[in-house]
C-alpha cells in the first residue's frame, strides 16, 4: 500500500489551507491512504508518524510519500531513524520536493544529512526567535492571551477595564458572596446575554489577573512561575480574593459516600432543547442541565424529575420491549431458518475456484474466499452467542423482583446496554429510543 504522510507544526496552520495543500499533492502523488499530524516535528510521540512506521515494519506499507523531507521529524536524529526504519522494512520512501534516490549510497547520505540538518536549524532558529518574543513580551509587562473577563488590552498588549464587561465583572464578584454559580450564570445570561458556565467563575476568581497582578507560565531557571505585581488596575482586593477562595473551598467539600452516580449518563436528554439532564438536588432528581445554567431564557423545561420516577418508567418500558424482542425470536424459532446468503455465495464460488486450481492466480483467489469463510464463520458465532447474552438478560426483566435489586450502578450498566436516548419533556412524558440488536 501507499501510504502518505503530512504535517503541520500548529492548528493555526491545519486551519489554513497548508495542511489541504499537503493532502492534496500526495494524493495526486498515487498515495492510497494518507495520515496526518498536528504536531511539532521534534516529537516523537506523534500518533499517526508513528503509525506510519509500524505500518511498514508490518509489511503492510511498501512505499511512504511526503512532500518534504522535514514533515518527517525537525530533527537530524529523528529523520535518520525514520528513514532507516523506512529502508530495514524494505519501503521505498518518496520525497516529491526534493527526489533522493537511493539514501544508502554516499550523495543520498549526504544529501539527507543537509536537508535534515537545514530543517533542525530552522526549528531552533524558531524557537529563539519565540523566546526572544516571549523575553520581550515579559520584560515590558505585556500580557500572553485572551483577557479574563472584565478586561480588554490596550495598544501596548497591558490589560485595561473593559468598558461595558468592567461593571458585570464587579457586580459577579458581589454576587459569589451570597449566590450559587448556576444562580450567577442564569442572572448573567438573562440580564445581558452572556453565557458563562459556573465552573469559570472558580477559574475566574483563582487568576491573578483580577488582582492586578500578571503571571507567566514560562518557567525561569528557579522553576517558579515569575510574577509581576500591580501591572494594572485590580478588579478585586487581596482581601476579597481570600474571603472568597475560603468560600469556594467549601463548595469543593464533597462527601463521596452521598455521591450517587447518573444513571444514564450521556443519554438521558432534555425533550425540548436537547442538552443533558443533569443531576441536581444530591443526585436524587435530574434537570436540564441548560435551564439549570442558564434559566428560562436558555430552556423552556425548567421541571426537575425524581430519579424513582426515572427509573421506574425505564423499567416499565425496556420490560415491554424486552417482551416484544422475545414474542419474535419465539415466532422465529418456530418458523425454518433462513439460509445465510453470503455464506452460500462464498461456499459457491471456493466450489467454482475449486473446479479449475493449478494456477497461481486461481490457488491465491483459493486462499481468500477460505480465509472470508472463516472470518465470516467467526463473526457469526460472535453475534450468535451475544444475542444469545441479550435475551437470557430480556428473561430476566420479566422477573418480579429484578429492578428492585439492581445498585445505581448496576441499573446505569444495563440501561447503557439496551438504550439508544431517553428524553424528558416535561411532567412525567419520557420518549425511547433502542440499541438495535440481531436475532438468529
């Protein structure tokens, strides 16, 4: 197989058209099926190259197409490995930039040797001309990033108040005294349109910013975060930062014995706007969990529905469908079994190939068909004996006390087997929608 491989350094540049470009010239090139990365090329973690290797010591790849020697590594070692890699699985490697003939001989040696030298010098001239920048921009106290909410930089990069934000911005850190963060989020989305959900208000509070300070992630040679104080005008105090962080840290109190689990996580949707209903009330009720962000503005069902209830009408409902699954195995238990097509038509033509082998074309197409009868073989008594698993478990919902003696756990586990979504519209109206399954 041919294989193509491209990379791009950033996902600014896998946004632009450099990574379509690549794609575009390796499949023109022939390539059969191409991989792609969004990494620096100094990695060696990344996932696809790195597939792209194991794909031809496995023989399955014999010939890798790039369109220049450094979409391999940014590094003289790494291209070398790669491309001896390339030569001890015997896969031919295409450059379509620049055409290399054979690496092994002395010009391919050195050539490569240039090329991969000239692409490692690029990246370190890169990377000094960022921590020039970064130098530059830490020594005149700019700031790296969006602004947290509140602020806006000015011409120079330094954060300044916002001119409509600054206002909201103090009238939330009021409010955290006294209110919850859902009840922040609705107020914020229905007063002035904003959505924030209520895990950036913790977020928000802990970055220095808000209090005039400006840190850097860069690490110095200490290994500490560098910090610059009162680099501009501070939306809250030191001392409202620390009655506040007390105040959070309560919240972040959780006690795991009161924890219960959803017990259809992923699934269980809200009727009306489609969001996930999500637990509220200590995990005993469940709400829509953009009503519960955001108020009436965001959702119109703002109904909360006890998790007795839920389970209940789960219950009841995948009992009637398992009633229904086992009222047609049973009319087809009864009815003659229905010939496997796919199988007789394989059977038929290994009998055809059969009737004429001695040529080397014909005993390869031998091999095949016997090989997809086995395969085919095999997939069935997969699905024979996971239907078979299916309807012992269907029997056993038509027992009296069988849902009374599942954990939470364990209710979550069998309602994710059998459970396309559920959806709640409000009141106590509940819509099903199954995981489809095979019958022999």
């Amino acid at each position: 197989m041919r294989l193509g491989y491209a990379r791009v350094s950033s996902k600014h540049q896998a946004d632009t058209e450099a990574l379509d470009q690549q794609i575009n010239r390796l499949e023109k090139a022939g390539a059969e099926k191409i991989l792609f990365d969004v990494e620096s090329g100094r990695k060696d973690s990344r996932k696809n190259f790195n597939q792209i290797i194991a794909l031809a010591k496995n023989g399955v790849a014999t010939e890798i197409i790039v369109t220049r020697l450094d979409r391999l590594g940014r590094t003289v070692v790494g291209i070398h490995r790669a491309i001896e890699a390339f030569q001890k699985a015997g896969a031919k490697l295409t450059i379509l930039d620049s055409p290399l003939g054979d690496t092994n001989s002395a010009f391919g040696w050195l050539t490569v040797n240039n090329i991969a030298g000239l692409a490692e010098f690029e990246s370190r001239l890169l990377s000094e001309r960022v921590r020039y920048g970064t130098e530059y921009y830490r020594s005149n106290l700019k700031y790296f990033g969006k602004p947290p909410f509140g602020y806006v930089k000015d011409e120079n990069s330094k954060l300044i108040p916002h001119p409509e934000q600054w206002a909201i911005a103090k009238e939330i850190i009021c409010r955290l005294y006294q209110n919850s963060f859902n009840s922040i989020s609705r107020w914020l989305f229905e007063a002035h349109g904003i959505k924030m959900h209520s895990t950036t208000f913790r977020k928000l509070l802990h970055n220095p910013a808000l209090r005039g300070h400006t840190f850097y992630d860069l690490r110095n040679k200490d290994k500490e975060t560098q910090r610059q104080y009162n680099t501009h005008q501070a939306l809250i105090t030191e001392k409202q930062y620390e009655e506040l962080a007390q105040i959070f840290s309560q919240f972040d109190r959780k006690d795991p014995a009161k924890y219960n689990p959803h017990i259809l996580p992923g699934i269980f949707k809200c009727g009306l706007c489609g969001y996930s209903m999500s637990q509220t009330r200590g995990g005993d009720q469940y709400q829509c969990a953009h009503y519960k962000r955001f108020g009436k503005a965001a959702c119109a069902n703002g109904k909360t529905i006890s998790k007795k209830i839920v389970k209940s009408a789960i219950a009841a409902e995948l009992t009637k469908h398992a009633n229904g699954i086992l009222e047609i195995f049973k009319e087809q238990q009864q009815q003659k079994p229905a010939e496997d097509e796919k199988l007789l038509d394989l059977q038929h033509r290994l009998k055809t190939l059969e009737t004429i082998a001695g040529n080397p074309a014909v005993d390869a197409a031998i091999m095949e068909v016997k090989m997809q009868i086995r395969n085919h073989d095999h997939q069935q008594k997969n699905r024979d004996s996971s239907t078979e698993e299916d309807l012992l478990v269907f029997k056993a919902f038509l027992q009296a006390d069988f849902w009374e003696a599942l954990s939470d756990l364990e209710f979550k586990l069998t309602g994710l087997r059998f459970l396309e979504e559920v959806t709640f519209n409000g009141g106590r109206e509940f819509s099903f929608s199954f995981r489809s399954i095979s019958l022999p």
